[in-house]
C-alpha cells in the first residue's frame, strides 16, 4: 500500500504540476495547475536606506493539493510545499496555515513552507479541506503579502464495497410465466468517488438462483429465466444477488443480498373429485333444509382460483336434493329440499358436477375445468310416528246438540312397515272444561257438555295420535270445532225509545221507524216481520207498516191529536224472526202526543208547558225556584246563629277557658293613680252589691261573712276575707283564673313589686349563695356573679378615678 500511495503521487507531481522554479519578481509559488497567472499588486517594503513601499507585480500559480485516503505509512503524508519569491532561503519568512483542520490534520514547516497530513483521511467523511496559507516576516510577524485560499481534495481509492440498502428483497411473479417476465429491480450503492477511476462502477450478476431466474448487469433487473414454472410443484424461490465495483474486475470489492421470489397463483387447476361415486345415507325422518351428506372436489390452487361451484345434473334426485358450497373449506353439502319416505322409495342416485367459479381464459386449451361424481341416496327406515289423513279438521255441531252426540272423526295411520295399532286422545290443556270426548280406537268426536253458542262460538281442540308399539311417537293435530245457532231466543225492539207525534199531523204519515234484534246468530242472517198485535186490531189511532228490510214504521189513522184529552198512547207489535222454530215477542211503543210547529218541527209535548211563561222552559224555573229556597235557608241559619251568640256570654262558652293565661305587661299606679282603680271600692266593706261583669248575675245561696270594719287598718285581713268569699262563690271566675287584689306603684309604701326594675341591682347584694343550691343553680350564679364583678370593678374603678 504504501508503494502504491509513493507511485501515485510521484505521477501526481510530474503529470499534474511539479513545483514550479522561482520566477523573478513573483512573491509565492505552489503546486498547481500552470498557465493560470494572477497579477496582483502588492507593496512591500524596501530596504534601500529609507522607509517606505513599493509596487512590484506578483506572478501566482495556484491549483488544488490533492491527498490520498487511507494513507497506512508511518510517517506524516506529504501534501505540497508552499513558498514565496521572498524567502531567499535565510529563514526571514514564516509560513502560517489555517482553516478546516489546520494544527490537527494538517500541519506546515513555518520555514520551509512543507505541508504534511498527520493522520490518515476518509473520503467519504470528508472529500475537501478548505484552508488559508499567508507568509509573514519572522521578526516582526508583519504579513509579506495577502492570505491566500486554497483546497485539500481527499483522493479517493476503493476502499467501499457496494451495498444493499433495502436488501433483503421480496418479491412474486405470477406462475406459468413467459420467459423475460419481469420480477423486480434491485440496487446497490458504492460510497467512493464515480468520478474518479472504477471504484464506484457496479456490475450485478446471480450466484445462486439459476436456471430460473436472470439479472441484467447494468440495471439490476430481476427477470424469469424458465418458461411454465408451477406453483404446486414448488411455490417459494430464493435468488442470491451479488454487486461488484471496479466494473467487476478482479480486485473489486462486492457486497450481497437476498431475493425472496413467490409464485402467485393462477387458476391453471381444475377442480377433480377424489372418489367418481359416493355412497351416502340419509334418515327418512330428517327434516327438510337439513344437510343430508357432504361431498368434496380438490383443487390444487388457492384463493379464488379454488373455489368450486357445485350443482346437480337433472334427473333422480334433482327434486328432492340441493347442494350448496361451503365458503370455508369448498364442500359441497346436499341440503334435503322434500320429505322422505323409506316405504314409497328406498334409494336415490343422481350426478354431482364441481367446477371454478373464476376461469383463466389461458388455461381453456389444457380441457374442461370440472369433474363430475356419481352419489347415490339410500334411504334408512325410522320408526316414525301416526300420521294424520289430514293436517287439520273442522267440525260443527248444534248448541242444542244431546251429551254423547258425535260430531266427527280423526284418522292416523301407522305407515311403517310394523303398522302399529294407534291410540286416540284429546290434550286437556286443549278442552280444560271437558266439553268433549275421543273414542281412544275409532278417534270419534263426541259431545260431553252441553253447548252453548252464545258463551262459545269456536272450541280449539287438540287430538293426539300414540303409537302402540312406541309410545315414545306421538303425532298432534288441530280440530276446530263451530258451535252453530238454534233459534232459541226472540227477537226484541232494538231501541226502547219513545215516539211523538203532532196535534197537526196527517193521516198515512209515518212518525217513526224502528227496528229489532236477536241474540241468535243464523247463518243466513237476521229476518224480522213487525205487525200490530191482534188484540189491538180496533186502534184507530196508530198501525204498523212493515217495511221488509227488517225494519217497520208507525202510521197515523187519523189526522188530528188533542195533548189536553190524551197525551200518550200505546201500540203494542209483534215481532217475528225467520228462525226454526220461529220465535216471536211483543213490543210496546209509546207515543207522546207533543205540539209542533207548521213545518212539524217538535214545539213542546208537556200540557203545563202551555201556562208557563214564554221564553223560560220547565227546567229553568225549577232551577230557578231552587237557587231561591236555598237562599232562604242559608238567611235564616244566619239568624238564628246570630240570635244564638247574643244569648251566650263568657261563662257559658262551650269552650273551657280554665286552661286560658291572660298576661299584661304593664303595671299599676298604686295609690296616686286614681284614674285605674278606685280605692274607694277596697276602703268601703259595705258596698257588696256590685254586679261582674264577665258572668251573668246570679242569686248568691252561700251565707255571707260580717264584713271588715272600715277602721281596720289590716289590709290583709281584708283581702283574706274576700279570698274566703270567691272560694265559696259559684259564680266567681274558674280556679285556674289570676286576680290581682292587691295594689302596688311608686307611691306605695311596700314601693314597686314589679320586675321591670330588677336589672337595677343593689351593688351590696351578695349572689354566692346561689352556688350553695345545688347544679339547678349553677347556671344562675355564674349569670349574677359575672353581674357582681362588673359592678366592683366599676366601683372600683369610680374610687380610684376620685382619689
């Protein structure tokens, strides 16, 4: 290597641009392309006795330096020499460099000018180094000329093999394929340079995949290399791909990859039946829509192109079989589309066709994409149960019909080989009233109840048929059973309502029209025929007039009606249905005999109606003479309660007043108040004769007590007197009332009972004694002893502020 790296730049310096021999006046020189002359004009100084610059013209010559990659030598690797026409070889000049990677990758000989890489360099981390070299006088660091730019290119060499960045590759091509059919497009990637030299040239080539598959060199296309590759005879393909640079000479370094391939399936498989004849049996007792058998064709391809429709060729079993696809696992299941029956036939074969339902028109040519298979039905006896001659029955009998009465039959047939004696009975959930009976052998029907149409009209029964041999087998049938109609009911007037008719009215006029109901309901429907009865065959008045539609009408006989001689009359009809037997009543209509006006429209039909005033009806005076008779009687309620409440008075209440507090907040005057009280009353003994006047006077029964003298000055034997004297009196105030006999005030001498001065408290009162009464106390005391201490520190406070 490092030979190689020597003999490279020996041929970069003689072919590209070898150090250039000093051209006098140019100030620096450098490796680089020739014919590329730069004049500038640079002022330097000049030593000629006196201080001061000059112009002098500068030939450069500049190129790139190139370095090479890699570099495994031990010593530092030469890049280039920089040098200036100033430096006249006495070490008076100074080379400087700076830039990307001056100091650390790139060093220089300050004086010599040499430039050397200190490590070695990756293209492909970086390509180029910018740098700036300036020359500047080793005493006085003062720049000989400007700084210059210039690049350190990387030269690349093939140190990077191609590679596969999406690699591994997956990848299908449909099976039977042509030869050249596209697959997919692979590339690989080279990091060195493709402009210099080979390295980034990549070749593609297959090392392991073939016969089948091919890889064009340039582009890296996968392409079928086979023609009729099947996917059933191997599906899965694994093709080893492999990119050499150098154009795939020796020597060029080569990177790999893997390329899943998969043949995608066509329908290039017809379905084909395993066995061409199936043998399957079925039970005669399976239920229709039911799957009877399976049968399976196999196809070798997948998917959609797998999935087979199966019918059945027309002929034995077309009618009684069906065949359907199961979407999951593609069999075909025989569905049963009539009922079976082993004793009318035993057996059934029929043919069975498979084939794709999506067909590849490329394929046509290798034959017919179905396989055809013969099944044959054997039907298998089951001990069945009875089977009814009809699926339901209808039966009638009359309401009238005698207990024991039959009224039909059922019939169930054992039709198994066996012929089985059968059994007859009725499910009681069916008929919970018993009206009806079975023969358990024959399976007539007869009445057990009477019946009765106008409860029941329809009885809803179920008949069971039993195998003898099997009671396990049972069959069920409906039998509806009509309750028909007997005329036994008479026909009746519809509507009960009555008829009037005009004081004005005209002979032949019709004045109503009626018509009449039965609760027997024939099948032919309701007949009536109305005629006047024949005990009233000299009415004059009134006839009736049948009509033939079931209805019938009132006639007038004559042509004038007087309210004031006859208001109502009566017209008995007869009244007849069509029935058998026939059934007949009597009605009676009644006529009201009413004023109408000219046009015949109803006036009034009430005689009193005529004295009433003209304008108010019957109804409204009564209800008018009743809002006055009420009225009456509330005024006189209120007086007497009125009356009622003066006679009372305070005492004789119904309310007990005993229990009742009567408390006033304010007090008396004691003497000085002559307006309140006259003390005159208590100072005079003698007057006894005064009347209260909260009770009513009373004669007094009790023997008074000798007065008080009027010079006594004992107050107090006065009032104990009068206390003696209220509690002997009946007519004195209940126990429980409060009166006050003594008097008090200001003026008094016992002074002011009153507690509205109590918050004025003696200072001197001691309250500790409450403490000494017990818990009941406790909170009193503390109440009147917090009092005490405000009071002796205001005291106390008052003293001090004295002194």
């Amino acid at each position: 290597m490092l030979t190689r790296n020597c003999l490279l730049l020996l041929w970069f310096f003689f072919s590209k641009g070898s150090l250039s021999p000093v051209r006098p006046p140019g100030p620096m020189l450098s490796m680089g392309r020739l014919g590329k002359d730069h004049s500038r004009s640079l002022s330097s100084p000049v030593s000629n006795g006196v201080s001061g610059f000059q112009r002098v013209k500068r030939g450069w010559v500049w190129n790139q330096f190139f370095v090479l990659e890699e570099y495994m030598g031990s010593e530092p690797q030469y890049v280039g020499k920089l040098h200036t026409d100033l430096d006249k070889g006495e070490s008076a000049v100074k080379y400087t460099l700076s830039g990307d990677g001056a100091g650390s990758i790139f060093t220089i000989d300050a004086t010599t000018g040499d430039i050397h890489a200190l490590r070695s360099l990756d293209r492909e981390v970086k390509p180029y180094y910018t740098l700036r070299a300036q020359a500047v006088d080793i005493n006085t660091d003062r720049p000989l000329e400007p700084e210059s730019e210039f690049v350190i290119k990387v030269q690349d060499i093939n140190d990077n093999e191609p590679k596969f960045l999406e690699g591994p590759y997956t990848a299908s091509v449909p099976e039977m394929s042509p030869v050249g059919t596209y697959v997919m497009q692979v590339t690989a990637t080279d990091a060195d340079d493709p402009t210099y030299g080979n390295s980034a040239r990549v070749v593609y080539s297959i090392l392991h995949g073939q016969p089948y598959f091919s890889v064009d060199p340039k582009t890296g296309i996968i392409r079928t290399a086979l023609p009729n590759m099947d996917r059933e005879v191997k599906e899965q393909y694994q093709v080893l791909i492999q990119a050499k640079d150098m154009g795939g000479q020796l020597g060029g370094l080569a990177g790999t990859t893997t390329v899943n391939i998969t043949l995608s399936d066509v329908n290039d498989n017809p379905p084909r039946f395993s066995k061409s004849f199936f043998h399957l049996r079925v039970p005669e007792s399976s239920a229709v829509g039911s799957a009877v058998g399976r049968i399976k064709a196999h196809d070798l391809d997948i998917g959609k192109n797998a999935e087979v429709e199966y019918n059945i060729v027309p002929g034995d079993g077309g009618n009684i079989f069906d065949i359907i696809t199961n979407e999951h696992n593609q069999e075909g299941i025989i569905i049963l589309k009539r009922p079976l029956d082993y004793e009318t036939k035993k057996a059934y074969t029929f043919k069975v066709d498979a084939s794709n339902t999506h067909l590849d028109s490329r394929f046509q040519n290798f034959g017919a994409f179905k396989d055809t298979a013969t099944v044959k039905m054997n039907v298998l006896d089951v001990d069945e149960p009875p089977l009814f001659s009809k699926h339901s029955y209808e039966m009638d009998v009359f309401e009238d019909s005698p207990v024991g009465d039959i009224i039909g039959a059922v019939t169930a047939q054992d039709l198994d080989a066996s012929n089985s004696p059968v059994r007859y009975s009725i499910d009681w959930k069916s008929d919970l009233d018993s009206y009806f009976d079975i023969d358990p052998v024959k399976g007539t029907i007869s009445t057990n109840e009477l019946l009765d149409r106008e409860s029941i009209t329809q009885h809803n029964i179920t008949i069971v048929a039993t195998k003898l041999s099997n009671p396990v087998l049972t069959s069920r049938v409906a039998v509806i059973v009509h309750v028909l109609d007997v005329n036994e009911f008479p026909p009746e007037l519809a509507v009960l309502s009555e008829s009037f008719v005009c004081e004005n009215t005209k002979v032949g006029q019709v004045i109503q029209t009626f018509s009449a109901k039965d609760q027997d309901l024939p099948q032919a429907g309701h007949m009536f025929s109305f005629k006047p009865s024949e005990k009233d065959v000299n009415n004059k008045n009134f006839t009736i007039r049948d009509f033939g539609n079931n209805t019938a009408g009132i006639v007038t006989l004559r042509s004038s009606f007087q309210q004031r001689s006859q208001e109502i009359y009566f017209l008995p009809v007869v009244i007849q249905d069509s029935g058998y037997p026939v059934q007949s009543s009597t009605g009676i209509l009644t006529i009201r005999v009413c004023g109408c006006e000219t046009d015949g429209s109803l006036l009034t039909c009430s005689a009193e109606a005529r004295f009433l005033p003209v304008g108010l009806s019957t109804g409204a005076l009564v209800a008018i003479l009743l809002c006055i008779i009420i009225l009456l009687v509330i005024v006189v309620l209120y007086m007497g309660l009125r009356r009622q409440k003066k006679k009372e008075t305070l005492m004789t209440s119904k309310e007990d007043i005993r229990d009742n507090v009567i408390h006033y907040d304010d007090e008396g005057g004691g003497e000085e108040d002559t307006h309140a009280f006259d003390m005159g009353t208590l100072r005079n003994p003698k007057n006894r004769d005064l009347f209260r006047r909260d009770v009513k006077p009373e004669p007094k029964t009790g023997k008074n007590q000798p007065p008080v003298s009027q010079d006594s000055a004992d107050i107090s034997e006065f009032i104990n007197q009068r206390l003696k004297e209220n509690d002997v009196d009946n007519s004195a105030p209940p126990y429980d009332s409060l009166a006050t006999y003594a008097y008090e005030g200001e003026g008094s001498v016992a002074e002011s009972l009153s507690s509205i001065e109590s918050l004025v408290v003696d200072a001197d009162e001691d309250y500790d004694c409450l403490h000494e009464w017990g818990p009941r106390f406790k909170t009193l005391a503390g109440i009147f002893g917090e009092q005490s201490t405000t009071q002796s520190d205001t005291k106390t406070k008052t003293t001090e502020n004295e002194q």
